[in-house]
C-alpha cells in the first residue's frame, strides 16, 4: 500500500473516541480487523491485516464510535476460553499502536454454532448486541454499519436495521452470496481501508 495512502502517525493526532456521537461502526474481528486463522485461541497467532490501524484512525477522526461484535464460537465448543479470546484481544490491541478506550463496547458472541439460534444469542447474525448499543448508546440507526466477510455479518447488520458492508480480506465470497449482497444493496470493498476512507 502507497505510504501517501496512509492517515497521520497516531502520534500526531487525537483518538478520543466522541462519546456522544450517534455514528458507529460495528466491526467483526477475524477476517476484517485481524487474520482469520479459524478458531484462534493462540494471542501470538494474531496478525493484523494491513491497513487497520489507519481505518480505525479515519473512522474516529470521522466521528465514528467502534464496536467489535465477533463469533467466537470456538468458547462454547471447548476450543479454547473466553480468557483466551480476552488475551487475543489484547495481542490485536498491541498490535494497534493505539491508545486504550478505543472501542465503546465489545461483545464476543460464544454460544457454539451448534447450540439452537434463540432470540437471547448474540451470535451473528442475531442482531442482539446492535440494537442493545444503539439503545444503550443513543445510536442513528441511519449512520451505523456493520462491517464484516461473512455473510452472518452481512444478516446482521440487516436484522438490525442499519447498513452493511462486505470486506474481501477474510472467506471467499460465493456466487450465491455475491447475488445475496446485490439483492440486498450491501456495498463490497478490498479491505476496511478502502471503506473507511469513505466516511
């Protein structure tokens, strides 16, 4: 990537998030802001994917408040802990370079995937943890994306009534899904990177 394309050192610039503003991006994890190595348990295997640190700096700058909603199914299958998935998190903050507080809220969905879908998961695509934010936060439902790879992401985003967003750097997107996003206007970009820099 061109280092003219890049936003300012995170140095040179504040990142407060605007705790008062009604736009949010809902972002999934594995496949967006990191590799997705399948069910990782493992904080040295984090890699982010190139590009990230400057989206999230666009997205604040832009007044955008960041939200993670991720599946991490592999908690409820006996995979790897909730405690695991915390210290992954951890690994991807350091990886960041940027400064504590930067997401409002992060929800890690661990129902298994295997577990019968009721209206209390948050597992995408249920739309649980959006609405809550949106309630709980004072959201525009208007101005929120949820951005993700997959199309779990995609339906979530719909069932909770703001935009989605397709990103190519995590699963392959199928021929039926790329009707599915066309049916349902989700927009696709290369990476978050191109997005954000839309905002």
């Amino acid at each position: 990537m061109p280092a003219e394309d890049l936003t300012p050192s995170p140095d040179s610039i504040q990142l407060t998030p605007n705790e008062n503003s009604p736009k949010a991006l809902f972002l999934d994890r594995d496949g967006t802001l990191i590799v997705d190595k399948g069910n990782l348990g493992d904080p040295e295997e984090v890699e982010l994917i190139p590009g990230t640190a400057e989206a999230l700096i666009m997205a604040l700058q832009a007044g955008y408040r960041l939200f993670i909603l991720t599946n991490q199914g592999g908690v409820g299958l006996g995979l790897f802990s909730r405690d695991e998935v915390e210290a992954c998190h951890r690994k991807m903050f350091e990886l960041l370079e940027l400064p504590e507080g930067l997401f409002t809220a992060i929800c890690a969905a661990t129902e298994s995937p295997v577990e019968p879908f009721t209206e209390q998961s948050y597992r995408k695509p249920s739309p649980r943890f959006i609405k809550d934010m949106i309630k709980e936060c004072n959201l525009d439902p208007k101005q929120c994306f949820m951005i993700g790879d997959r199309q779990t992401d995609w339906e979530a985003a719909r069932n909770a009534g703001i935009q989605g967003v397709a990103v190519l750097t995590g699963a392959e997107i199928t021929d039926e899904q790329e009707a599915w996003l066309a049916n349902n206007a989700v927009p696709q970009y290369r990476q978050l990177y191109q997005f954000c820099r839309t905002l």
